[in-house]
C-alpha cells in the first residue's frame, strides 16, 4: 500500500487525493495518472529517460517538481540488467529474426555448388 508524501500516511492506490492532508495524488483528478513528485529540491528532469533522449513535451521541462510524464532511468537500468536471456533462447531468437536471410544465403550456396559441379 502506497505512502503519501507529505504526511506519510497509507493511502489507498487509487486515491486520488490523500485523505489526510488533501494532497493531489493522481494527476488531473484521474485515479489512473500517476503525478510523480520530487523528493528535496531537486527536478525530476534530471533523472527522466524522456529527458535524457529529448523527447519530453512536458512544459515544466527542465525545472518540472511533479509530472506526470515521468520514467526513471535508473529503473529502467535496473530492469535491463536484471533480465539476461540464455544463449539457447538468444540463438533460437536470432535464428527467428534471420531466417529470411538463411533461406536466400542456402540457396545462392545451393546455386553456386550446382554451377561449380556442372
């Protein structure tokens, strides 16, 4: 169960507003937009992915407290280390991507060895 920032009381994960001390929770009143906020004095643009690759549309941009545009790069860091596909499952994958080429490479060997033989 999620924590309010301010006042540091549970809340429900669909509470808009906290009950506690009325602070905005979801953004635009919508139980569904999470409106992220930064802790201390630093902007949230500074660890933004959306930042960092220029895409962010956001109009707070680079000095944004809260938005609701938010991706943490180090989150996003973390999740990609943890995933590590086996080398079976990267070679099926790649066989999967590629098989178009193999197929065109087979039969320009299958060719060449047919014109070489004859």
């Amino acid at each position: 169960m999620p924590t309010c920032p301010r006042c540091h009381q549970f809340v429900k994960a669909q509470a808009v507003i906290c009950p506690t001390c009325q602070l905005t929770l979801k953004a635009h009143g919508h139980p569904g937009m999470t409106l992220h906020r930064s802790a201390g004095e630093e902007y949230l643009c500074d660890s933004c992915l959306y930042h960092e690759d220029d895409t962010c549309n956001f109009p707070q941009r680079p000095f944004a407290k809260e938005c609701t545009l938010y991706y943490n790069q180090a989150e996003q860091a973390e999740k990609a280390k943890q995933y590590k596909p086996s080398p079976q499952s990267a070679l099926r994958f790649w066989l999967r991507r590629n098989t178009g080429w193999i197929i065109l490479a087979m039969l320009i060997l299958v060719s060449l060895a047919i014109a070489v033989g004859r």
